[in-house]
C-alpha cells in the first residue's frame, strides 16, 4: 500500500490527536477516514450537481434533439 507524508501546524497536529484520541483511534486511521470523507463528499456534490444540470435542461436538450 501507498503512503503519504503530511505537514500540520503544531496546533492542528495536537487538534487531529486530540479528535482521534476522543474516538479511539490512531491518527493514521482518523486522517485517512477523514481524506475519503472528503473525496467521497466531493464526488456526491459533483454527482448532484450534474443531475441537477441535467433535469433543468431537459426539456431545452429534447426541443434541441
């Protein structure tokens, strides 16, 4: 498996081990949970985003065909 090396700030390196703490958890496992959160949030928005697109210019896209 691949890795990779992240910088944090003092302040963020002590919030991520403090959240992972509260959880019960390693910070590797939290900060990579939180990564495909992130990547998987994206992809959900830009999916939504695109079927919005899609039924708002339905009927344009039919008068076009």
């Amino acid at each position: 498996m691949a890795g990779l090396n992240l910088r944090f700030t003092d302040e963020e390196l002590d919030a991520l081990r403090d959240r992972a703490a509260a959880e019960g958890r390693s910070m590797q496992a939290f900060a990579h949970d939180a990564v495909i959160a992130a990547i998987n949030e994206h992809s959900r928005l830009f999916n939504e985003a695109a079927d919005h697109v899609l039924k708002a210019s339905a009927e344009l896209n039919r008068r076009l065909a």
